[in-house]
C-alpha cells in the first residue's frame, strides 16, 4: 500500500496482517477530494468491516498534501493520478476486481486515469 507517514498517521489504511490473510471481497479503493486525507472516509470503512469486509480489502491512500494548500491554489499534477494507479496495480495483482469509490474533486483524478493510463 501507499503510506502517506509523511502527512500523518491518518493518511492512508488498508492492507493484509500478514501474507496467508485470505481475500474474500471485492477490493474498494477509497479516493478522497482535493481537501481532504484518507482519514475523511474512516466512517465509510466502518461500515464496510460491518457488512463483512476486512481491512485487507479496503484501501485509501492521500493524494495531494491533504488540505494543506487552500482548495482554489492546488494544481493537478500527474503524480496524483500515478499514485493511484500504483495502489490500483498492487492491489489488483492480488485480488481480480476492484471497485473505486471517488469523491469530490477526485473525480478529476478518475478522469485523467481512465483516459491516459489505463
């Protein structure tokens, strides 16, 4: 996974215990607006671990500088979109689907994605 340690401990979750931890759903990647950290989707990983799926099959990581810089001054830059693509790649290497779950002005990141990367 893409840890964000840089930007704080709430900038990133998800991935296995251990290797011999089974996958049994559907991956989702969480992704996050322009404002904001991994951590804004806490509440949606919740719920998801309460409808049977583990931490291991539910990632976010933090694009961006996580709010730092005020929401008219951010430019979108390729590393953003190569960030997710990383964590995409990794996770789809283990597990054959995976849904994305965009968010706000993430949608922006989703767009680049699907049109240049893919």
């Amino acid at each position: 996974m893409l840890e964000r340690t840089d930007l704080g401990l709430d900038a990133s979750f998800g991935g296995r215990d251990s290797a011999s931890e089974t996958i049994n759903n559907q991956a989702v990647i969480i992704v996050h607006g322009i404002t904001n950290k991994a951590s804004r989707f806490a509440g949606t990983a919740a719920y998801l671990r309460s409808k049977g799926y583990k931490g291991s099959e539910i990632y976010a990581t933090t694009w961006g500088d996580g709010g730092k810089t005020p929401v008219g001054l951010v430019e979108m830059k390729c590393n953003y979109v190569k960030q997710i693509r990383a964590l995409y790649v990794r996770i789809a290497s283990t597990k054959s689907t995976v849904f994305f779950f965009f968010f706000s002005s993430s949608s922006i990141v989703l767009l680049i994605y699907s049109k240049f990367l893919t």
